[in-house]
C-alpha cells in the first residue's frame, strides 16, 4: 500500500489504493486476531517486531545508519523459529 502510494503520480490512484487496504485489513482482522488469542507468543513476537523496528527509526532518526537486511533477516528468522515452535506444539498436543 505504502508503495503504491509512493510511486503513483495520481490522487486517484492512492485513493484507491487505500481504500483497497483498509478494506483487506477490515475483512481480515478478525482471522488475524483470533489466531492472535490462540497463540500468545505470536503476539510477543509482534510486539517485539514493533519494538525493534521503533528502535531502528529512532536510530535512523539520529542519524545512524542500520541495515535494512539484518532487521529483515532478524525477523524472518524469528518468525521461521516461531513457526516451527507453532507446528511442534500442535504435533504435541495432538498426541
């Protein structure tokens, strides 16, 4: 959305962009949050997704420079761990 919005020349054509992303998020926030609920350390993980990139924009802020690629990196590993911990627990339970 952000970079639609960003590379578009035409109002219209972030108007629409917007509004296309505010109704996919609408339509899937109830998904998102109930599987949220189920899964507690899904949400300490998007929480410590919000933290670092918070500590990376006050760090841009003051004028250092951080590599985008070790804060994707970061986070897609910890999402990666996250998903296999998510998998193991279900196999587990299952049992």
């Amino acid at each position: 959305m952000i970079t639609a919005v960003g590379m578009a020349d035409e109002i219209s054509i972030m108007v629409i962009a917007m509004v296309a992303a505010m109704l996919v998020m609408l339509v899937s926030a109830g998904a998102f949050s109930g599987f949220v609920n189920r899964h507690p350390s899904v949400k300490i993980l998007a929480l410590a997704f919000l933290l670092l990139i918070g500590v990376m924009l006050v760090a841009e802020g003051m004028g250092t420079h951080v590599a985008k690629g070790y804060i994707y990196f970061a986070m897609a590993f910890s999402l990666f761990v996250e998903m296999l911990n998510l998998r193991y627990r279900k196999k587990r339970v299952g049992r």
